[in-house]
C-alpha cells in the first residue's frame, strides 16, 4: 500500500511539473507575440533623429525597434568585430563601428556581417569605411547581443561582446546608451556588409515546441501510470 502510494505522489508530481513547464513556455510564447506586435507598432512610428535618441538606458528602453536616420562621421578606427556570429548559415562577424553625430556624442551601429578568414581568424576582413560624412538608416536596439562568455576582460578589434558603457571608458567617446543596427539603404551596399538581420520572436514557435514535449511528457506519465496501476492488473487476473 506505501509503495503504490509513493508511486501515485511520484506520478501526480511529474504531471504537475511537465504540465506547469508545458504552460510557462506558452506563456513564453504569449510574451513574444506580444513584444513583437509591441515592435512592429513602435516600427511604424516617424525614424528619430540624432536629437531624439536617448540619453539615458530608461527612455532607451521605451525606443527599443525605432527607425532612426542619423548624419554624421564613421570612426572607423575603432570598429569592432563580434565573432562567433552566424548570417545565412555561415560562420563570421558582425561589424560595429562608432558614427560620430554632430554634437560630439557618438552612437555604437551595428552595419552588418562580414565572413571570416577561415585560415587564420586573427586576419581582420576588409571593410569599406567611408571618411567623408554619411548618413545611417537603422532601428534602436538597447543593447548588442550577447554570448556566453568566460571571461568578462575583452580588447582588441576581435571580441566575442561589446557592453556600451565599458566600451565608453575605453575609448573615451561619448557613447549614446543605446546601439543602432544598420538597415540596408542609399548608398549602404558599397560597404559590402550583410544585413540579413533577423526579426523579432521568431523563435515562438521553438517556445511552441517546447510546450507540445512537456505535455506529451505529461500524458506519458499519465498512460504509464494508468497501465501499470489499473491495466495491467486487469489482464494478470484474467
């Protein structure tokens, strides 16, 4: 009697578990959507200029996904190659160089992708930086995306992430709290760069996914539990 008890707990606990799991990836799912329509919305709204960008992280926030058009001079001197970052398929970087505004702040913009040297991956890749003034068409992302990464310290031109207020201090530029990614327009395909970027919550349907395992888990048990608690005894007597 204590062991079908046990057994019968054990069941009722892994259905519990596997169908809360099953439910916390739904709403997952729900809060993707969510932010992607919250994106797309704030997307339609009139690009921002350099005046209007955010001074601080909180209104960042509340800019994250706007179109943006910005004027001024790349400061090519300290681009930055992201690496381990994959475009269509193929292992290489995203490029990210600083655009000087005319108020003297700059802003961090991620311009696209470039393949690497699979040779020798300390070889930079060739990027076309135009010195005169140019003007950038993108969207405000708060913040650029991030790898697991053992060791916080980075240098050099080749990182594996770039966190914008410690980049601020070891450049001493007057970095902007929020990154823009560079959209392809007038002019941008001389630089040779990628920007196949992807959209917003497109992984919903992994949450989706997800969910369909833990419930089939869930209804496993469940059989499982019912066969060799109510079944099987059935056919043993007959």
């Amino acid at each position: 009697m204590r062991r079908e008890l046990v057994v019968m707990l054990a069941a009722l606990a892994g259905v519990a578990l596997t169908g809360r799991l099953g439910l916390w990836q739904l709403d997952r799912a729900e809060e993707k959507l969510a932010q992607q329509s919250a994106l797309e919305s704030r997307a339609g709204l009139s690009p921002l200029d350099a005046a209007g960008l955010a001074r601080d992280p909180a209104r960042g926030e509340a800019q994250h996904f706007r179109r943006v058009s910005l004027s001024g001079r790349w400061l090519a001197e300290r681009t930055v190659f992201l690496d381990n970052r994959p475009m269509d398929g193929q292992a290489g970087f995203i490029v990210v160089t600083p655009l000087l505004l005319d108020d003297g702040k700059a802003v961090l913009v991620q311009r696209g992708w470039l393949r690497r040297n699979f040779v020798d991956r300390t070889v930079l890749p060739q990027v076309q930086t135009p010195p005169a003034r140019v003007t950038v068409e993108g969207t405000v992302a708060t913040r650029l995306p991030r790898l697991l990464e053992f060791s916080a310290a980075a240098s050099g031109p080749i990182r594996q992430n770039l966190d914008i207020p410690s980049f601020a201090r070891e450049s001493g530029l007057n970095l902007l709290p929020v990154s823009v990614v560079q959209r392809d327009g007038p002019g941008s395909a001389v630089d040779g760069l990628l920007r196949h970027w992807p959209a917003p919550a497109t992984d919903v349907h992994k949450h989706h996914g997800y969910a369909f395992q833990w419930f089939a888990l869930a209804a496993v048990i469940i059989v499982l539990y019912a066969w060799h608690r109510f079944i099987r005894p059935r056919f043993r007597r007959s």
